[in-house]
C-alpha cells in the first residue's frame, strides 16, 4: 500500500531537518575540526558516567561520507533481516549537498542516543536502553501512542500501519529473516542487531569483527563504509576508526542527545570550491 501525498510530504518534511543540520555542521569543519571532536568525545563521556557504568561495554556505529557509494545495500540488508516493507525502513540512504556544491550520500540509522527523547516520552517504558546503550523496544509494551516518533529529532522511527508482510522483496539477496514480525499499531526502529550482537556474545564472538555478531548493514557495505564496535574498547574496529579519522562528527549535537552513531565527513568539506576536482 502506498502513502498518501500528505504522509509523504511530512516525512519529507521531518527528514530534511536533521540533513540541512548535518550540511551545516559539516561545512563549517573546516574552522572547527578539533573543537568538535573535543565536544563530542567529552560531552559523550559526562553524559554516560551519570546514567550508566562508564567501564561497560557502549556499542556504536562510525560511517565513512567518503566511502559510501549510495548503493542502498545497507537499506535492503536490513530490509531482509527484520522483514520489512518498502514503507517501513529503519535506514535511510539520501543524496545531500556540501556547502560547496559537492554531492554525498547520508545514511541515518537510529541514532542509539545516550539521551535519547525517545526513551524520555514513552509513557509506557515501551522504548528504553539495554545495558549496552542500544535504544529497545518492547513491543509488546508499546500502544502506538507515536510520542517517540514525535520526539525522535532524527526521523528514525516509523509506524506499523499494516500486518505482517510474508516475506521481504530483499529475502534472500540480502538475507533471511531473523527478527519475529511485530503486530500492527507499533512504533519501530533500528536497534543495531541486537539478536546479533547476543548471539554472538553468547558464542564468544566478537560484535564489529565476526560478521555473524554485527549489524547487517554493517557486513553488506560492499566498500566497508560502516565500522561497528565497542566505544569503551580502545581495541574494536570503531574506536581505531575514530583515532585515525581527521574528525567525526554527530547529527544534531546541539540538542544533547549525545548519539553512538558518528560520520567522517565528506573530504570535500575542508576544500574551497576551486580545489574541487584536484
């Protein structure tokens, strides 16, 4: 079933907010480069010792502007995994533009935010954090009150409005089904492959380095754009990543919702419009 032009037209709406923040932060990079990893690092750091064991494990995701392709892989692997629609996507992929002139491709999985808004509006605690840091839902919990999707400043949650479909268009190209189908009438969001990262803990696997362990959009990137890890873990794929980047930077660190996804910007974000293309 498709959307109505209005639902269309508000979804558009929604996403374009988080992108214009993102196209502004990144072209002033060039200018604030360290102080915003200095921010970031640290603010991340304040936030959690309050809320949960600084020593725990705090899975997040670091995606690479310059290496990702646009080739949706990451979309229809997820797709196939939790079995959804092509109305119903936990990632979304867009072509987004520098401040000057370049094209690139922006990928917005849930945020996993530290704080998220989300976990704070749900009046029924159908929405909260694992002892790792992922934002969950429980379904089973969760009314369709849409409070967390109003809330969710990332336009990273969507609404169940339809039964269960049988079986993605993605399955089996880009996986089999490994999540239980959820009933209509409830909010749904990437949780980082939880099931995943479980299982593989449970096999002593480690989550960012054995692909049985890690999100599936994160094994499909076909140009290894997307790095998964422990944050807390000097040793995992995604704390190197962050060390040997320039600079990584967040969506929306103006709002204090201190997310466990973060981007290498796009290169052509630290050159003046006559560099391009050298």
């Amino acid at each position: 079933m498709q959307k109505s032009e209005n639902e269309n037209i508000r979804n558009a709406e929604q996403g374009s907010v988080s992108r214009r923040d993102f196209l502004k932060i990144a072209g002033g990079l060039a200018v604030t480069a360290g102080v915003t990893q200095f921010i970031s690092i640290n603010s991340l750091a304040a936030v959690e010792s309050a809320s949960v064991d600084p020593g725990g494990v705090k899975w997040g995701m670091l995606i690479d502007i310059n290496k990702c392709i646009g080739c949706n892989y990451c979309t229809y692997a997820c797709q196939a995994v939790n079995n959804l629609s092509d109305d119903m996507l936990y990632n979304v992929v867009t072509t987004e533009t520098t401040q000057n002139g370049t094209e690139f491709f922006l990928s917005r999985p849930c945020m996993q935010c530290a704080e998220a808004p989300c976990v704070h509006v749900c009046p029924v605690k159908a929405t909260y954090y694992r002892e790792d840091g992922i934002v969950a839902m429980d379904y089973d919990r969760c009314i369709g009150c849409r409070y967390c999707q109003v809330a969710c400043p990332y336009d990273a949650r969507v609404f169940n409005w339809h039964e269960p479909i049988e079986k993605s268009e993605m399955n089996p190209t880009f996986g089999v089904q490994e999540v239980p189908n959820r009933g209509r009438g409830v909010v749904e969001k990437c949780h980082f492959c939880s099931h995943r990262i479980d299982d593989g803990l449970a096999r002593n696997l480690t989550p960012g380095v054995d692909a049985q362990a890690t999100p599936a959009c994160v094994v499909a990137c076909p140009t290894g754009a997307r790095v998964f890890g422990d944050l807390n873990s000097p040793e995992s794929p995604i704390s190197k990543a962050r060390e040997e980047a320039r600079v990584t930077l967040r969506l929306r660190e103006d709002l204090s919702t201190e997310p466990r996804v973060y981007y290498i910007p796009p290169d052509s974000a630290y050159k003046p419009p006559f560099q391009r293309g050298e």
